[in-house]
C-alpha cells in the first residue's frame, strides 16, 4: 500500500490525501514524499480540480522527517536529496493551482510543522500541538524555517525554533499558523465547511487569485500592484466573472460555467 491515500475525487472537485503511516506518527520518510509528490502532480493536471485536503491517519498530523531513516544513510548527498525531495512537495504545493487545506490533528513537528505552513489554509483540532523540535536533537530547523516565517511572525517563529517548544493550537492560531481550531468532533465538519465554501466560487477566479496571491508576496509593493492590477483586469474577462456579477445584480445565486 502506497505512503499516501489518494481518495476518490469528488465530483465537485475535492481531492482527499492522507499521509499513511500512523505507526511512525506519518512521518515524512523519502517514499511518503515521493508518493505525495506524485498525487499532487496529478491533481494539477487535472481541469476539475477545486481544492485539496492533506490529513493525517492515526493520532497524528505528521511527525516530521523520519529519523531513523535518516540515521540509516549518514552521507551528505543523502540529506541533499532528502532536503531536496521534501522542498519539491513544499513547492509543489505552492504551484498548485487550487487551494490546500492541512487537516490537523495530534502533533504536527519539525517538517510536519512546514507541512502546515505550506498549505494554504489550516484547520486545527484543539487536541493539535505544533513544534519545530529539531533543536532538541541538535538540528536547526532550517527547512521548516522557510515555512514557519512565512506564516508567524519573526521573533515568534524563532522562539520556536531555538527553543523546539511546542505551541497549542489556540496559540498557532493567533499567531497566524492555522486559520480555525475546532473541537475534535467537529473538525471534519469544519473541513468540510471550508472546502465547500471554496468550491461553490468561481473556478477560474480562485485558480488566478492564487497564483496571484503566491506571488505577489515576493515582489516589492508597486511591482505587486501592476501585477495585481493585470490579473484583475484579465478575471473581468472570464464569463464566469460576467455571470457573477450579472447574478448578484438580479439577486440569484450565479451559475457557473
């Protein structure tokens, strides 16, 4: 059995991925990564897509890296590669052209951490705990780094990385890592809640904004706003655009094509 579910597609568009080895807490080993890889790679190449949802089976999110593989190749060149193969997952995620929600629940550490961050979106149950712990064993969090102070703010993102303490998922929600925390039982039902709101709007206007979004971030202010204001200039042209404002001037729900 692969490393990583890849559910039935919907036929709204949802894709559903479940990181699949709840013995080692789904750590991160190099054929989780290259199956998730590979399932992501599929799903942007698929029109229909909409929205993805990454979960975790068993009582964790992901534990990070596997460190008892790690431990098994010492050589140089095997870190690259690792390090490697897990930016390509990172990455891939950000050049998908539909949004990903991280479903998290359990711990989320060291590179299970990044996975957060990588992801668009995150929904949190109140029982989620999130580290970059690496320093513990003597590992600076350098990759996780990337991620984390991308969605936390700077002093707090390095607290987290010189002390490898492990915030509640209230705490990363309001610093900024996860958008909503929910009780356990309801955390599917939040899932559910944000994914259908996403695909309910208009394909092509959610496809643009994020890549718009991804990119306008690294880019200085005024080279951001033409940028921005091209994209917006283009999204007026898609016929989904016309019927949505068409339908909100007529008060009906629009219909999209």
């Amino acid at each position: 059995m692969n490393a990583v579910i890849l559910s039935q597609r919907t036929p709204e568009g949802r894709y559903d991925l479940v990181l699949n080895r709840p013995d080692k807490f789904n750590a991160l080993s190099e054929s989780l990564l290259a199956n998730l890889k590979s399932e992501l790679s599929k799903i942007a190449a698929d029109p229909a897509a909409r929205v993805v949802v990454i979960s975790g089976a068993g009582k964790a999110f992901c534990a990070g890296h596997d460190l008892v593989e790690m431990q098994a190749d010492r050589s140089l060149d095997a870190y690259r590669r690792l390090f490697a193969a897990c930016t390509e997952v990172m990455e891939a995620i950000a050049a998908l052209p539909i949004p990903v929600i991280a479903r998290v629940h359990g711990v989320a550490t060291a590179a299970g951490c990044q996975l957060v961050g990588a992801c668009d979106l995150a929904v949190a149950s109140e029982n989620a705990r999130f580290a970059v712990s690496g320093i513990n064993v003597g590992l600076f969090c350098s990759t996780p780094a990337v991620a984390l102070s991308r969605n936390v703010p700077t002093k707090r993102a390095f607290e987290m990385l010189v002390t490898g303490r492990f915030i509640d998922a209230r705490t990363a929600s309001d610093w900024g890592l996860v958008n909503t925390v929910t009780a356990p039982e309801v955390l599917d039902a939040a899932v559910d809640d944000l994914a259908n709101t996403i695909i309910a709007k208009s394909p092509g206007a959610i496809r643009r904004g994020k890549a718009l979004f991804q990119t306008q971030r690294e880019r200085p202010r005024a080279e951001a706003y033409a940028l921005a204001c091209e994209v917006m200039a283009q999204n007026m042209m898609d016929e989904n655009t016309d019927e949505g404002i068409t339908a909100f001037l007529e008060k009906r729900s629009p219909v999209w094509r």
